[in-house]
C-alpha cells in the first residue's frame, strides 16, 4: 500500500537525498517537501493527516524541529516522526539530551545525517507505515498566530473556489538524477558545514582566529597555540607550546563559562587547586588554567599516541584487554574515592601514554566546565547511544555507580570488539540500556560474563559497590583461568 511522506528540511540537497533514498527504496510511496526558510511555521489548521509519515531535520534554520514536534504532535492526524540530524561535532547542543528528549516527546526514530544509508532510513520508515499503528490521543494545542503568507494565500484561494495548491513541493528529483555517491556528498555537505561552523565560532567565540593560528599568532597567556585538534563532548581541543618550559601541551578550551559568576569560577579554581596535584598514573595530568574574558583555558597533559577506540578496531588479545581494563578501574576507583564522577567518558576519552600506560581524560573537573557553561551531559555524534547509563537515559541522578556501568560497557567491547547494544535504530539502543540484560560474550561460558553483568546491572545499587571490588573480582578469576 502506498504512502505519503513529508520531507522538512531547510537544506534543498538534504530534501533531494532523503527523496532520493526514499524513491529507491519505496517508488510507489508519494514524497513531500516543506522547505522551512521558505514557508516558515506551519499554520494552526495545516492538514496533517494528509500525510502517513513526517521526516524532519532538528535544525530548521530559525526554527526548531524539536519545538515543532512538541506543539504539533497534539494535532488531530499528527503523523509519526523519524528526525534526520545535522548535528555535528561542532555543534555545542547535547545530543544525548536531544534525542532522549525527541524520544519522550513521541519521535519514532531519531537517525544521523552523516551516518546515513538508505537501507537505514528505508528500515526505519518501513518499521512504522508496513505495521499496524495504535491511534494515538489527541490532545488540544494552543491557537497559534499567523505566521505564513504562503499559507494565508491558499485559504484565500480556496474560498475563490480555485483548484487548491499544496504548499508543500513534490518536485521528483527524476528531473535531476543524482550519482551513486549521494551519500558521500550528504557527508561531504554536513563536513563543509561543520568546517564552516568552526570557522564562524573561532570569529565569534575565541580570542584568536584560525588565521591567528596559521600564523603563529595565537597565544593563551605564555602557551603558544600550535594546531586546532577538533571539538568534542568537552570543548575545542589545540595542541601548544608552553613558552617558559618549551613543553608542548593540550589545552582545552570551553566558552560562555556563566558569564563570568564569580562563585562558580572560584568554586572551579578550588576544585583544580586539588586536581593539579593528583599524581595518579592512569589520570591525566592538569597542569594550569587561565580565564581570558568569557572562555576558560585547561592546560593539560598531551598525548600523541592513539586512543582506546582505535585500538579496539584494530582488535586486542585477552590480555590486553583485561590488563586496560585493570587500568580503567584503578583510575576510576581513584576519582571515587575524591569524590569525583568521571562522567560521560568514551574509548576516545581513554588515551595513552608513550610508555603505553592507560589515561583518562576529560573527566569530572572538566565536565564540571561543560556545565557550568551549560554543556551537561553532552555526548559526541559519533558515540551515541552505546556509551550511556540507563540513569542518564532516565534523567535520574549520575554518581559513580554510572561510571561503573560505563565500565562494564568498555569491558564487553574491548573482549567482542563492538559496545553491547550496536544494532537498530537509536531508539532501540537506549531501549535496550535501560530495559535489556547485558548480552553475553561470544564465548558464553567465559567467567568475564559475570563481571560484564555485575557492572552493568540496570538498577545502580545492584551494581559491584565500587570500581575496587571489580577489579579484585576480575584479579580471582585471571588466577583461577591462569591455574
């Protein structure tokens, strides 16, 4: 049975590759698009249940399609909606937060622009139309203002008696083939957007511009800023040079630190007051940190060797694997027993040094930052959903429990070489964290099952009690395996 979708996106090419996957995958379905920076808000009485199906991007210009999702999923014919996000790992919005959030509003999927294939979005769409749906309730919404002229002028040709013209194009992109690389060109759009990005916030947001550090210009008091190394879940990332020592260093650099609230900024120099004289080798080292006007520099260590997600893709032995592991918990046992939450940590977060030892990095201080500059919780683009606890899912409170549970998600994808939920939608993924047992390991009869699941027990307080107490656990059963 054929369907009919709607497309809302601002970007043209974006509507044009979605159309493109969707007329590959489903020719008999009919294809919408409502390009927002043209037609702006839809209407109060706009028909929606003209439509069995809306795929609508989260960044909608001047609008917001998580916002729209929340007014208008109380209209009567409301479809279902999969958001398509542009979301990159430039932006400073969570993204954990937004999809948890799309998914308590109703959103029946939520799937990544630059992970997108359309075997992907044709399972998706196909999950929710080739199904029976339960009607869901309706609810009355508030009177919205008029806010579009297109609109107002097909009522007004409507009540002339004239044929009634959609405001929405189905222009079939037939007229305009696209290659066999459209995907890659969907990703090659969001990279220059990304770039642009980047190039926008160092001019807008930083003391010093991309040119500035081109050449050789750039500077955070006495450390020279050498190369911009990218932007993750904490911040902007540079590798410097330290001009008095000669040293090179990594500064991390996090914007709009509340403005300035002199007990916050007092709190966090006590706070790093104490972390700076933390001598343990699997945490890394803080060295200084300077406040240049809205922004809050953090000199840490540098390292250049690769990161523990690298490595996983490139496989480890059992031995390597327990032994990072030991290394993972050591470091966090350390943080617990300071009264510190490591928080959202990845493999990417878990560096190396030269001599090989274990690092975790941008833990609890520097999460600390993010939220003082209203940053919480954020999770990088290419890591959700496989690296959160169900708590956090929940919107429950986070404590070192959470970490433990971290841990274990570590433990089972340095052993089977990918996270323990890695299959389905987004909205599967955290379902299953918060819902499903933790799956065994290839080799089901392996003793590490056991610590796998006392580490990943959904309900924190059925959890090991500390990272001390798995630690000692795994230590028996490598010598017991080792008898």
């Amino acid at each position: 049975m054929p369907h009919t979708l709607l497309i809302i996106d601002r970007y043209e090419q974006h509507r044009r590759i979605v159309r493109h996957f969707m007329e590959k995958l489903r020719p008999m379905d009919q294809l919408y698009e409502y390009d927002p920076s043209e037609l702006g808000i839809p209407e109060d009485d706009f028909d929606w249940s003209q439509y069995d199906l809306i795929i609508m991007d989260t960044e909608l210009g001047e609008y917001d399609g998580l916002k729209w999702q929340d007014e208008f999923r109380y209209k009567i014919g409301f479809p279902p909606v999969i958001f398509l996000s542009s979301v990159t790992e430039t932006d400073s919005r969570s993204e954990t937060d937004l999809v948890i959030t799309a998914m308590r509003q109703g959103v029946r999927d939520f799937l990544f622009k630059k992970q997108l294939k359309a075997e992907q979005l044709h399972n998706s769409v196909a999950k929710i139309l080739d199904q029976p749906e339960f009607p869901q309730a309706v609810q009355k919404s508030p009177p919205r203002k008029q806010l579009n002229k297109e609109r107002a002028d097909q009522e007004k040709a409507v009540a002339k008696g004239e044929q009634q013209q959609p405001v929405v194009s189905s222009k079939s992109t037939k007229e305009q083939p696209l290659p066999e690389s459209t995907p890659a060109n969907l990703e090659q759009t969001l990279n220059e957007v990304s770039l642009a990005m980047v190039m926008m916030e160092a001019r807008t947001k930083w003391p010093f511009t991309i040119e500035d550090i081109l050449a050789g210009n750039a500077k955070v008091d006495h450390y020279k800023v050498l190369s911009y190394q990218g932007k993750g879940h904490c911040g902007a990332s540079f590798r410097a040079r330290n001009m008095k020592t000669d040293e090179i260093v990594a500064i991390k650099m996090i914007t709009h630190a509340r403005n300035g609230d002199p007990e916050v900024l007092k709190k966090f120099g006590n706070e790093f007051a104490m972390m700076k004289k933390w001598e343990h080798p699997n945490l890394a080292r803080m060295y200084d940190y300077k406040f240049i006007e809205d922004v809050i520099f953090i000199v840490h260590e540098e390292f250049s060797s690769n990161n523990l997600m690298q490595r996983i893709k490139h496989g480890l032995s059992v031995n390597d694997a327990l032994g990072y592991f030991l290394q993972i918990l050591s470091g966090l046992q350390f943080l617990h027993q300071n009264k510190v939450v490591a928080g959202y940590i990845t493999p990417k977060d878990i560096l190396f040094r030269d001599d090989e030892t274990l690092v975790l990095t941008n833990f609890g201080l520097i999460q600390k930052l993010n939220a003082v500059s209203q940053m919480t919780n954020e999770v990088p683009i290419d890591d959700l959903p496989f690296y959160v606890s169900p708590e956090r899912i929940q919107g429950r409170q986070i404590d070192y429990r959470s970490d433990l549970y971290l841990a274990g998600v570590f433990l089972y994808e340095m052993l089977a070489g990918h996270p323990p939920y890695h299959v389905g939608s987004t909205r599967d993924i955290l379902y299953s964290h918060v819902k499903d047992p933790a799956p065994s390991l290839p080799d089901t009869k392996s003793p590490l099952n056991w610590v796998i699941q006392g580490l990943m027990e959904k309900t924190p307080g059925k959890r090991y009690k500390s990272a001390e107490v798995a630690s000692t656990e795994l230590e028996k059963i490598m010598e017991k395996v080792s008898q």
